[in-house]
C-alpha cells in the first residue's frame, strides 16, 4: 500500500537466481558492484548477475576508514587511483544516490628525514602524473590541523604531503548507489548466496555452483577480497595474495576539531572526524594470516599508543566501537586486475588495506576487462603475470601505514 501510494520502490531487486547469466560477478563488495555497473554503463551487458554471499556492502567496503586519494608513485597506480578520485568526484550525480564524497584534503605526516624525501619526491612524480599534491611545511600543517602537535618527543612533524581533493566518502552509500544502478539495468544482485565451487570445461569457465543452486555463466569475475584465494583454489589455480586482518576504531561523537585526514604512516596510525563527531582511527594489519573480522585489544592500544604523541586529544576519549576486515594482500602492495588460467575467469583482488579509493576506476577498468576479454590502459600493468615476470608495482610507501 505504501509502495502503491507514495511510489515507493525497494532500492534493488532481490530475486531468485536464473538458470544462467552472460556474467556473473562473485562479490557484492564495492569493487564487484562497480564492475558491474560499468558492464551496463559503458560495454551495455546488463546479463549480469552479482552474487553475494552475505549482504551487500558488508565486507571491506562497509568496514573501511572511507579514505579517498591518488597520492600514489608509479605511474600506473597513479593513472588507475586518479581515474576512481576523479569517478568520485561526480559519483553522486552519476549513480542519483548521494554518496557523500568530501574531498576534505588529506595529509600524509612526514615524521622522519627520509619521510620528507620520499614524500617530496612522490609530490614532483605526482605533478608529472597530473596528479595534484604539494608539500606543506609544518606551518602550513598545523593552520590546517590545530590539534596536531608538531613537537613530539619522539616522532615530531617535520612538514607532509598534501592532496586538496582527497577526502572521504560515505562508504555504505557507495555500495547502495552502485546496487540500486545495477538493479535498475535489469541485472539480478543475489545476496545470501555463497559460491561453493567452480565448473570448468576444456580449461573454460561454465558454471559456479552456490547455496541456491548451479547457476552457469560465460564469463565469471572473482571480485572477494580476502577471499579471493579460496575463489581461485575452486577454479583450480593459485593467487599470490595474503589474507590478513586489518582493524579499526571510532571514538565517541566530539564536537567539530578536524577537517582534514591525517596519516602517520611512521607511527602507524591514522585519523580523520566523521560527520557524526567520531573520531575514526586507523592502523596496521595484523602480523599473522587470519580471516577474523573482529577487533582485538592490542590493536586499540598500539593505534592509539601510536597517535596520541601527535594528537594528545585522543587521550581523553573513550572508544565507540572497533571492528576488523578481511584484506587481500599482495608482495609490491598494488592491485590484480587479469584474467586467469581458466578461460572466461576473470580476477579483481589485492587491493588490500587501500582499495575503497580506488572502487570507482577498479570497477570501469574490470568491466572492460571482461567485456573484452583483454585489459584496457588502466589494468594492463596489474596483471597476475607481473610476479612471474617481476614486473612488480611497488606501492608500499604509498599503501600508507603498516600494511
Ligand atoms: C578496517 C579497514 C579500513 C580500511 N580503510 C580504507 C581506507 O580508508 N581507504 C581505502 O581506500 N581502503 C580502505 N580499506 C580497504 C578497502 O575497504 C577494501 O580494499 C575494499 O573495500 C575492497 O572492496 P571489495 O569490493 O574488493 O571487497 P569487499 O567489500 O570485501 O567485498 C567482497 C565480497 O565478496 C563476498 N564473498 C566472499 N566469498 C564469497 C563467496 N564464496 N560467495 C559469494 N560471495 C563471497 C564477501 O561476503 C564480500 O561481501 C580498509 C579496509 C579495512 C578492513
Ligand atoms: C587503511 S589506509 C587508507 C588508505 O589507503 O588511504
């Protein structure tokens, strides 16, 4: 009757499984459902189902500290993070869903003399990639953090990297507005529907088999995350990725005292304030391969032990709440955007602990991987043969703290 009167509508369809799709997206984490909707978007496949085997958004995209930047080094990694912060830009009026993006500016501390040299010279590689940073000296930093203490005793700041248009954005948001894009092009979103197995024939994907029932595909993308290689050892080939925990924490709600996020990738820490007044801290994975999503005391005490030098305010909080996530890890830090082994099977995973950013560029770069079946400028330096051939993207100064 509500629906009938107000024109109300569900914001995507829930429906049973077909018997088979053209495509079909493991994962309806941020990354897949991107995939997916540029499948619609720019290629026009729209048989396309995303399946998902809890509910939408709840994995690493409705767990992450919302993060967006492009600040990165190599040239790919930097063409592939300023091609999603730019998607970010006008996402919101691209999806009809307001996602919330605030390019706030962000700012990486430089606590350390090789801090201050790598990360100037990430600012003059970034202006030869079109990519806008500057290095602000601590003047500058603190006009734009008043909390910050510049005169640690240990780590003081000695000046940061600096990108006006990054930010963050609303992360549960991202994951609905890109569901509801999907759903209204008529592609099926199937949420609590685990993938159990892979078919394959003549070294060419057919069908995943799932909690609901065999469904078959002609083209299949992997798009877990953290579980990205238990997807692989079902199709019968192996990723070079680690899955480990990586946790965070927010505050109780405080009043307005900063507008900008800061990393500390020295101390391992990092922080920004949410629209509620939380203060949202951040910091490294978990030293041991682990599939937990929960919090762990330690992890509290170090993050914050971590911070409270730079920002001696946090001493006085008391904790809301923290959580975990599942992130997939590779050895240079950088994504894998391939096809596989096995015909039609495609991989987006090892973003680790920095893929929310990169969800927009991800998902347009995937979608024409799989409409082509070969990658576009994007994604062709992130294919799986870089490690055999040690090619490798190495981000792990930019992937920020201990990661
Ligand atoms: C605590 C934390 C903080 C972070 N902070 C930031 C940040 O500030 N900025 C940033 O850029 N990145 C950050 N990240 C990383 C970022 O969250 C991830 O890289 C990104 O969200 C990954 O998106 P995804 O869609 O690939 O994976 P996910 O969102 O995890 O989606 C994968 C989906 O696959 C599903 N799935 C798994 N196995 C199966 C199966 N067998 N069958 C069906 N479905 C399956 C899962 O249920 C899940 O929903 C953070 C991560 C964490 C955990
Ligand atoms: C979890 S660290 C956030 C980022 O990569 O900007």
């Amino acid at each position: 009757a509500l629906r009938q009167h107000t024109g109300w509508k569900r914001a995507w369809a829930s429906p049973e499984p077909k018997a088979r799709y053209k495509v079909i997206v493991v994962g309806a984490g941020g990354h897949g459902l991107a995939t997916a909707y540029y499948l619609g978007k720019n290629f026009g496949i729209t048989d396309v189902a995303v399946i998902e085997k809890g509910w939408l958004g709840g994995g690493n995209t409705g767990r992450n500290t919302t993060i967006i930047r492009s600040n990165y080094l190599q040239d790919p990694s930097a063409a592939l993070y300023e091609k999603a912060r730019s998607l970010y830009e006008n996402l919101s009026q691209d999806l009809n869903y307001n996602i919330m993006f605030s390019p706030r500016g962000l700012i990486m501390l430089a606590q350390t003399e090789h801090e201050i040299r790598g990360y100037k010279r990430t600012v003059y590689a970034n202006n030869l990639q079109g990519v806008a940073t500057e290095w602000l000296d601590p003047q500058q930093l603190k006009a734009k953090v008043p909390i910050i203490n510049l005169d640690g005793p240990r780590y003081p700041v000695l000046g940061g990297l600096y990108q006006a248009r990054g930010g963050t954005a609303r992360h549960d948001a991202v994951a609905w507005g890109y569901a509801r894009a999907c759903s209204d092009m008529g592609m099926h979103i199937i949420q609590n529907c685990e993938v159990t197995g892979v078919e394959t024939e003549a070294g060419q994907v057919r069908a995943v088999n799932t909690s609901k029932g065999r469904i078959g595909c002609d083209k299949l993308a992997i798009v877990v995350a953290g579980h990205s290689s238990q997807l692989a050892e079902m199709a019968g080939f192996r990723l070079p990725i680690e899955s480990v925990a990586l946790q965070a924490l927010v505050s109780e709600p405080i009043k307005p005292c900063m507008d900008v996020v800061v990393m500390a990738n020295t101390v391992h820490g990092y922080m920004s304030q949410s629209d509620k007044g939380e203060m949202v801290i951040g910091g490294g994975t978990d030293g041991f391969n682990n599939f937990t999503q929960r919090g762990s005391w330690q992890h509290v005490e170090e993050t914050v032990r971590a911070l409270i030098e730079t920002f001696p305010m946090i001493s006085r909080l008391k904790m809301l709440r923290q959580w975990g996530g599942i992130v997939d890890m590779t050895g240079d830090r950088s994504p894998i955007l391939s096809t596989t082994p096995v015909g039609g099977i495609f991989v987006n995973c090892g973003w680790g602990t920095g893929g929310f950013k990169a969800i927009p560029g991800s998902g347009w770069a995937m979608a024409e991987l799989v409409a082509k079946g070969t990658p576009g400028p994007l994604a062709a330096d992130f294919g799986l043969n870089r490690f055999r051939e040690g090619r490798f993207i190495d981000e792990s100064v930019a992937a920020g703290v201990a990661h």
